[in-house]
C-alpha cells in the first residue's frame, strides 16, 4: 500500500514517483548547526513545560532562528556548498518537536539553487520533510529530505540530509 510522500514516517519515505519528463537525483548533504553561533533563540519559550534548552530541544514555544552551514561531509571543516536557513518553533509539549519553515540553498557543486520545506521534524531521530519547491536548478521541485542526527551531544550539532529531488523541464 502506498503511504503519503512526506508522511514523516522515515520509513515510508524511500521513492518518490517522479513524473514522465521530469529531472530527478538523490544526493547526500550535511547540516553543521552551531546554537548561538549560526542560529539562536528569538523566544525562551515556557520554561515549566517541556526540556531545559539543549543543542537539540527547548521549552514549549521557544523560536529559533537559523542560518547553518551545509558541508560535503560530517566534518564542520569540510567544503561548504551552501546553507540552511530558517526559522523554527518547538511545538510540541515534550521540548522535542519543531516545526520548521526553512530553505536549503546550494551554491558549489553540481547543482545551485534553492529547496524550500515546512515540517514538523523531531531532532533527535531520523525525520522526513517534504521539498515544497525550489529555485535556480530546482525550479518547481517536490521530493523529500530525511534528516538523520550524526552528532547532537554538543552545541555542534551535525545532520545527514538525503536528498530525493524531482523537477519539471524548464527552459
């Protein structure tokens, strides 16, 4: 049975149909986020709900802001082919969930342009956000990202980010 593209259920989330005529790639980034270095905290949410701040939750109703490096590999010192920028809320009692309204843009390597996403997505576990389009070589993208945490015990935090892109022929 086919489940829903972007159901958050990372399992789900191996394929996407891509449609007849349509440009499509799979490739791997990694977000290297830096708490009070490339993204901070706009509002201490309710500090008796939910965790304490960490590099990976807050309090019910924190909002952050954000502006992370994107590398070629794991390693913070690697090639930078881009950032991730955004803003999110912790929206969810425990401290842990976030919804995310944030953007992706690559500017070396293969492709340069934009991929833009609004998700809820946990942190802590591997996640899936579904692309609601793109710019420059990914105009009109769809598809999906799935976030995996590679390191989140510090405030150096690093994601796996597995891009499964498609998009229409433009010219």
């Amino acid at each position: 049975m086919s489940k829903a593209l972007g159901s958050n259920d990372p399992d789900d989330a191996s394929e996407a149909r891509v449609p007849k005529g349509y440009t499509s790639d799979k490739f791997q980034i990694f977000w290297q986020d830096r708490l009070n270095v490339t993204d901070f905290i706009l509002i201490l949410g309710l500090t008796n709900i939910g965790t304490g701040i960490t590099p990976v939750s807050g309090p019910y109703g924190t909002m952050i802001v954000f502006d992370d490096p994107v590398t070629v590999t794991p390693d913070f010192n690697s090639k930078v082919i881009g950032s991730i920028r955004g803003t999110g809320s912790v929206c969810k009692l425990d401290g842990l969930s976030t919804c995310w309204a944030f953007t992706i843009r690559l500017t070396e390597g293969k492709y340069k342009g934009t991929l833009t996403f609004s998700s809820e997505i946990d942190p802590t576990k591997k996640d899936v956000a579904p692309i609601s389009g793109g710019t420059g070589d990914f105009l009109f993208a769809q598809g999906f990202a799935s976030s995996t945490p590679v390191d989140i015990r510090t405030t150096n935090t690093t994601y796996s980010v597995d891009l499964n892109v498609f998009w229409p022929p433009f010219e």
